[in-house]
C-alpha cells in the first residue's frame, strides 16, 4: 500500500486511518489514469481519422492538378490525367486496406454526399454562367473553355459535337471531383465554406485562364466566372451537408 494514500486516509474527514478509505482513494487514481488515457486514444484516433480524410480529399484534385501541370509545363493534358489519377489510385488504394471498417463507412457516406452534391452544384455553376452571359451584350463565350478541353483530350480537328462532349465529361469530372474534394476537406461543410471553396477555385482559375486561353474579354470572364463559382460553392455547401445528415439519418435508421 503507498504509504502516501494511508496518509491521505488520516484526514480529518476520513477520521483515524482507514484501509478501506486509502483503497477507495487508489482506485479513483486508476481510474482517472484509465479515463486519461482513453481521451488520449480518442483524440489519437480523430487525428488518424482526419489525416485520412484529408489525404482522400486531396486525391480529388487530381483532374485540377493535371490540367496546371499541362498549363505551367506543356505536358499532354490526357498524358497528365492518366499518370496524376494512376498515383492517387496507389496512394488511396493503400490508404484504404489500412483503414478501419468505421473509417470506410465514413469515407463512403462522404464521397457519396460530395458526389451527388457536384453534381447538383455543377449544374447550377453552368445555369448560372448561361444566365449571366445572356444579360452581358458582349460577344464573350464562357463556355469555351469546354471546346478547348475537347480538342486536348481528343484532337482540334474533330468535329464540334465530338469536342464538347469530350470537353463536357472533362467539366464535369472537375467540377464533380472538387464537389467530393470539399465534402472530404471540411467536417461540417456548409454555404459559408462552400462559397470560400467556389472562391478558392475562382483565384486558381483567374491565375491560370487569362493568358492560356488569351481571353480578351477579361471584365466579363471576371465577372461571370466570379459570380458563377459563388453560386456553385453555395449549391455545393448546402448539398454536401444536406447530404451527409441525409445518409447518417437514414443508417441509424437502419440500426
């Protein structure tokens, strides 16, 4: 017995000494100890599970990667996806196997969320690019971008509808894969962050866009890809958290 707890046990509220009293107060010791450590475990395991998310979240920039790297160096634009998205399929493939059953459930329900909410904010980024751009009287086509990706992934001498449709599906892997990026990044995504996101496209956009495609109406693509991208990352916020509570809701439900 430590001789520290018998003298404890002496106190004028246990009265003479006590051995139960001094065992009573070890056991509150080993008990606090035990508590500690399971918040330590706990905060360990949040970290853990962080890291993976964002590691995940990460992965989903790949498309935006590859189309920097065909801009700043020039590399094949269908060279840059293939090798960007074949690394994060290694690098999340082994993050996965290592990652707990409960870690997965949660990455599912995220990439689900995120995947349905890109969508549904895509669409609404494209909505309002076309209304925009119908209330700007200048000759300005913000949807030529679409075209140029078409003609990288395929070739510039196809015809229109086959570079728009490839440029499409290039559009919306980005805007889908960023969609997914976010519900990943932010525990608690919602309209706030969602626009903070649609801006930090906006600035990766505005760096990049401007002298590769040499826009000459420069005000109007500001303005319209800048309005457009709130729109899209407040679609984006509501979306993303509307469904993840959907998707917890419905698995208690299950339970």
């Amino acid at each position: 017995m430590d001789v520290r707890l018998l003298e404890t046990a002496r106190t004028p509220e246990n009265g003479p000494y006590s051995e139960s009293a001094a065992e009573s107060q070890s056991g509150h010791i080993r008990s606090g100890s035990a508590t500690m450590k399971f918040e330590l475990t706990r905060i360990r395991w949040k970290a853990k599970r962080s890291s993976v998310f964002r590691t995940f979240g990460v992965s989903f920039l790949a498309s935006g990667a590859a189309l920097t790297v065909h801009i700043m160096s020039g590399v094949s634009l269908r060279l840059a996806i293939v090798a960007s998205i074949s690394l994060v399929a290694l690098v999340t493939g082994w993050i996965w196997r290592r990652a707990s059953t409960e870690d997965r459930s949660q990455l599912n329900r995220r990439v689900r969320a995120g995947l349905i909410a890109g969508a549904v904010a895509t669409a609404s980024y494209d909505v309002a690019k076309f209304a925009l751009s119908q209330l700007d009287p200048s000759p300005y086509n913000p949807f030529e971008a679409i075209r140029i990706f078409g003609g990288l992934l395929t070739q510039s001498s196809m015809p229109g509808v086959v570079l728009y449709g490839a440029g499409t599906v290039f559009h919306l892997l980005n805007g889908i894969s960023f969609g997914i990026a976010f519900c990943l990044l932010f525990r608690q995504p919602g309209p706030l962050k969602g626009i903070a996101w649609g801006m930090f496209l906006e600035i990766f956009q505005l760096t990049l866009f401007p002298g590769w495609l040499d826009i000459r109406f420069y005000r109007e693509f500001v303005q319209i890809s800048a309005l457009s991208h709130v729109v899209y990352g407040m679609v984006l916020g509501v979306s993303c958290r509307y469904g993840m509570k959907h998707r917890a809701t419905r698995v208690e439900a299950a339970l």
